[in-house]
C-alpha cells in the first residue's frame, strides 16, 4: 500500500517519457526531411548553374564566330575558341570559386577490398543509400566541399557516347559527298584501315619504348604495359580535322584533297573505337594478361573483324528494313513533323542497337547515315528532306562545340591529372611520326595505281591536317581508373589542344605554302572533276574523262539502280521493267505507284553519287541522241554503229573513254561519269 502511490506515479511518468520520445522522434523526422528537401533544392539550383555556364559558353562561342566570319579571320576556328572560353572558366572555377565547408561534413574510414557503386549506410536503425562518385587523393580530403563542385561539372563519359557522339558521327555519313567518296574509295579506305592500323603500332612501340626510359629512371609511378600503350596509340590515331575541312570549304579547295581527309576522318575514327575495344579485349591464358601470345593477337584481330562488319551489317541493315519502306509504302510524307521525327528516332536507335548488342554504334550510325542519305532520304517529302538536314547539322555544331568547349574545362576540373613532361614530350614525336607513317608510304603505294596521282604537297597537307579532337578525347575520358589512363587522358588533352591551335590555326598559311589552289567550284569546274577537253591535230575537239570508279562499283551501281533503289525508293526504274517477268507479281508488291509516275524522267536525288551516269544528251541540228541512267541510248532517228550492251562492255573494258565531237553541243548534268559514245561519221557534221 506503501510503494502503490509511488508505482502509479512511475507508471504515469513512463507514460509521458514514452509520448515525449515519440514527439521528439517525429520532429526529429520531420527536421531531417526539411533538411534532405533543403539540400535537393541545392543541389538543384547547383546543376542549374553548372547547365548554366555550359550554355553561356556556347553563346559566347556563336557570338565570337559571327565577328570572326565578319571579319574574315580564319586563325582560329570555332572549336578552338571554345576550348579557350572552356579553359577559362575552369581556371574560374577551380582558383577563383570556393565554396564554404560544411561542418555536417563527416569522415570515416572502414576497410573494404573494393569500391561498391552502392552503399547502404545504417545510421540509429535507418538506412540511407549512397553512390560512388570517384576517388580523392589523400591530400584533398579536407576540400571535399570543393571537389564536389568541380566533380559536378564533370560529365558522365557515357553522355558523350550515347549523346553527343551520335549525331556528330550521323553528320558526318548524312552529308557525305557520295560522288567524290567514291571518286577516291580507294585511297580512303587504305588511309582509314591499313593507316590507322600502322599508325597505332607505330605510337605504340614508341611510347613503350618512352615507359621503359621513365621506369629506368624512376619517372613512373604505376603500372604501364604494352596493351596501355597500343590502346594510346589507337585513340590518338582517330583523326577530326573539321578546323581544316570548315577552312576548306569556306576557301572551296581542292575536292579530291577536300575528300580524301573528311573520308579519311569519317571512316578512321570508326577504326578507331573498334581497333581500341580489340586491344582492351586482349587477354591471353595465363596469370600475366599482359604477355605476348599469338592465339590471344588472332582472336583479338578476330574480334576486330566481327566488330566492324557486325556494326556495318547491322547500321544497314536495320535502316534498309525498316525507315525506307515505312517512307515509300505509307502517307508519312503528308505529315511531315511526323516523318522528321520517325526519321530522328529510327537514326538514333541505330547507335543504341547497336551498343546493347554489343557491337560498336559508331560504326553503326556511321553507315546509317550513309544509307538514309543514299534511300530514305528520296522518300522524304521536299519540307523533311530540309529539316533533317538542318536538324542534324544544328546538332553536330552544337554537339562539337559543347566537346570542345568541355575539353578546356576538364584541363582544370579534372581531379586525377597525371602530367608527365618525358610521356607528354614522347607522345608529340610519336603522334607525328605515326601520322608520317600513314600519309607519305601509302600515298607512294596508292600513286602507283592511281591516275590522279596524290602530289606532294597534298601529301603535306595530309600530314599536316591530322587534327585530334572529339574521338579521341571521348575514348580518352572513358576509362580513367588506372593510373596509365589517367597519365594518357592528360597527355591526349595536350595533343588535341596542340592539333587545334597551331595545326587548325595555321591552314591558310600551310595552303598558300603548298600552293594548293583555291576557289574551285567542284560542281563546275571541269578540270577539277577529271574532265578534261583537249583539241586534236584534225580540230577535232575530244572530251576525256579521267577518274578513279573502278568497274566493280560500276556493276555495284548498276545493281542498285535497278534493284535496290526501286525496291526501297521511288527513284529508279519500276520493278516491272527489271525484273524477270516470272517475277511480275514480286515486283508489282514491291514498286509504289508514285515509281510508275516517275518513269521516263530521272527521278534520282543522289546525284552526288560518282556512279550515276545521268542523262547525257548530243543535239546534232535536227537528231538529238541521249544516254540514259540505264545505258539505254535513245535518239531522234536510229543510232547504228553499237547498241547500249556493247557500249557498257566498253564503259566497264576501258576506264578512260573519250567523245570525239565536231560541230556539236555536248549538254550534260551534273555528273562526273559518261558512257562512251559510237564514234560513228554519220553523226559528225561538219562546221
């Protein structure tokens, strides 16, 4: 009866401790969630800003290349600016921005073999979740605070692969000049595949040789194997040269030298990112990854195989099935938001196909480009056909810009530098003489079978608009986890800063020395595109034409003309017509109406293509006989002499032809190839 009271008044007090623990946990809650809105509203406004800078660097950067174009000062491009504007604001930021230390800031050490991307943190029975974000030095743990706001303007390097890259890269294969591609096919794709292999293993054991010095003399301070170092060579083996071909064409220089570099870019930097996942999936048996073996070198050269061709396959194929006959079989065109859009999608899909299939997706949109060009872009109603041009160009600048203006950023922000003066200095020569390598013994080779022969001095220019840009830093930044990553992602920065500068800053300079003729119109001038006229001994004026399509594209053209631009376009002639008549069904399915309109008139839009023998027409006074794209010759009265098979025998036999004409009016398109013509007296009239 005594403690009764006193158990009661306990009981009582239990009771309000109990409601008071609860009171205060809810606050306590209900502060920690004000506190995680108020830090997400920060962290909101931070990466605002950080869009923020990006976007003023880009307008800065279009408005400088506006009082550069009207100024008509060509020393320095675009691209170079905005790798100076970005250099800029990183030394803002890295020197002049400090934000102040948190005091919440807490750090503890606990001992785990590796780095999880994610951590589960249990603080007083609640657990929180935490992702990895990179590894701080020692010595800057104290400027966390700091290092976050650099780390914030520091991009994922997947953005720049599934992001960026695809639209430069379907650029590129969507505005290609088919006609002067072809032209020099073969030269570009030994520059593109046997140069860019040599190229890489020759800065490869270069660089070796430059890791061996620094580890005799104490200079390295990690692990640096061969592979790294052919890895090295293989992403600085990528080429952009766009501060030359901008400069080109603003100058309208030389074609032949104009398409031999952009092919040359377009196709090496494919070689490239594959020729560098080959080398990374090196691994030979054994304990020592690193060690030469010769099954490891022939399935790693296996890999490469499959890679590219696996990628071309797929970039074609993918758009060759689907886009073309969606355009050519529907009334799309009639909604033309509906038609750029499905055009934009299906282009874009092709990269990310090809990435999650394992293959390479620039090879991939690389070709796709190429193959909406060349198909689907004839279905495109005339409004679409212009908005993806100018859609997928506005991207590419925009795209580039932002690379490079990023790049001067990253020299600053970068948390993991490693600059070495002996690698920087060996990386220099190494990039030269590889590039040597490339130009100067291929060129001797490619001279001998060539008719066009490439002069010294394109040579020279070659050598000296070997750019290193966007590729290069991609690959570069992609992996920087190592040590020997780190040390080449710096000195890849150094090299595309160098090549941009001085190499794109001094092109003019480099054409006026090399007396490369400028202003050339390639569309007319006749000279330039491998026509020539000459006049013989008896006055008789002959057209030659001198050019570099072989008789195996020939028959590639002939083949697409017939087949496969009816079957996916409207151009062309209709199916009916090609076919066998035993396929006259097939090919009723397969050829739209709008082709049946069309036939009769050249309905071709790849007029780029070297291969297209359009129409060529001779007016003699009353008899006017003309040559279609078919090789079908048509005229005013019976031509005799050679019908049109014996004369694509003779087009296909002899890759020099010439028209002898006398008193006549030659009217020819835009096209750089002809058939021959019967060289028959009843069709010469005399003056």
């Amino acid at each position: 009866r005594i403690f009764q009271p006193r158990r009661k008044l306990s009981l009582c007090l239990l009771a309000s401790l109990s409601v008071c623990f609860c009171v205060c946990g809810a606050e306590d809650s209900a502060m920690e969630n004000i506190v995680t809105e108020k830090k997400a509203e920060e962290s909101h406004r931070q990466d605002s800003a950080d869009l923020l800078i990006f976007i003023l660097l880009l307008t800065l950067t279009i408005l400088t290349i506006w009082l550069f174009k009207h100024r008509r000062f060509r020393f320095l491009h675009e691209t170079g600016l905005a790798m100076i504007y970005g250099l800029l604001v990183g030394v803002v930021l890295r020197y002049g921005i400090h934000v102040p230390r948190d005091i919440n800031n807490v750090t503890l050490s606990c001992h785990v073999n590796s780095s999880p991307a994610t951590l589960l943190v249990n603080v007083s029975g609640k657990f929180y979740e935490y992702t990895l974000k990179g590894e701080i030095s020692a010595n800057e743990v104290s400027d966390v605070q700091d290092n976050e706001m650099l780390r914030k303007v520091t991009f994922d390097p997947e953005v720049f692969f599934n992001i960026l890259l695809p639209p430069i890269i379907f650029h590129a294969g969507y505005s290609l000049k088919r006609r002067h591609f072809f032209r020099n096919m073969g030269s570009i794709l030994a520059f593109a595949f046997v140069g860019t292999v040599v190229s890489c293993f020759i800065i490869g054991l270069l660089m070796y040789g430059c890791v061996m010095l620094m580890k005799q003399i104490g200079q390295l301070g990690g692990d640096f194997f061969f592979t790294d170092c052919l890895f090295f060579g293989a992403i600085v083996s990528a080429t952009d040269p766009v501060t030359v071909l901008a400069i080109f064409n603003e100058l309208q220089v030389d074609f032949d030298l104009y398409a031999l570099l952009f092919g040359e870019s377009v196709l090496n930097d494919a070689v490239a990112v594959v020729l560098s996942s080959s080398i990374v999936a090196y691994q030979p048996e054994g304990d020592n990854s690193h060690t030469f073996e010769a099954m490891a070198v022939l399935k790693s050269f296996g890999i490469f195989l499959g890679v590219f061709s696996g990628s071309f396959a797929l970039g074609v194929a993918t758009v060759s099935l689907t886009c073309p006959h969606v355009t050519k079989f529907t009334k799309l065109r009639d909604f033309q938001l509906l038609e750029t859009a499905l055009f934009f999608l299906m282009s874009w899909s092709t990269f990310l196909l090809a990435e999650a299939c394992g293959f390479t997706g620039v090879v991939a949109v690389l070709f796709c480009g190429i193959t909406q060009a060349h198909y689907t872009y004839n279905n495109l109603s005339p409004e679409s056909q212009d908005r993806t041009k100018q859609l997928f160009e506005l991207l590419n600048f925009l795209a580039e810009n932002f690379i490079f203006s990023y790049m001067g950023l990253t020299l600053f922000t970068f948390q993991n530098h490693v600059f070495n003066p002996i690698f920087i200095v060996g990386a220099f020569l190494s990039v030269f003489l590889g590039r040597a390598a490339n130009i100067y013994p291929l060129s001797f080779l490619l001279n001998l079978g060539r008719r066009n022969k490439i002069s010294s001095n394109f040579q020279h220019m070659m050598m000296f608009a070997g750019l290193r840009g966007a590729m290069t830093f991609a690959l570069s930044i992609r992996d920087t986890a190592t040590y020997a990553r780190q040390m080449m992602f710096s000195t890849t920065l150094l090299v595309v800063f160098f090549t941009v500068w001085i190499c794109g800053g001094g092109t003019t300079q480099m054409l006026s020395c090399q007396h490369i003729r400028v202003g050339v119109d390639s569309d007319q001038d006749n000279s330039v595109s491998g026509v020539f006229l000459q006049i013989g001994p008896d006055g008789i004026e002959r057209r030659s034409t001198k050019q570099e399509s072989a008789w195996l594209f020939r028959l590639w053209y002939n083949f697409d003309h017939n087949y496969l631009k009816p079957i996916l376009t409207h151009s062309g002639p209709p199916l009916t017509a090609t076919l066998p008549a035993c396929c006259g069904p097939l090919a009723r399915c397969l050829t739209s109406p709008q082709a049946y309109e069309n036939e009769g008139q050249l309905k071709d839009d790849d007029s780029d293509l070297i291969l297209n023998d359009g129409n060529i027409s001779l007016t003699y006074g009353d008899i006017t006989v003309s040559t279609d794209a078919t090789g079908t010759r048509t005229s005013g009265q019976p031509v005799g002499g050679i019908n049109s098979d014996e004369a694509l025998d003779r087009e296909l036999t002899f890759g020099d032809h010439e028209l002898v004409i006398r008193g006549t009016r030659l009217v020819l398109p835009m096209d750089d190839s002809e058939p021959p013509l019967p060289r028959d007296p009843r069709h010469h009239r005399e003056l």
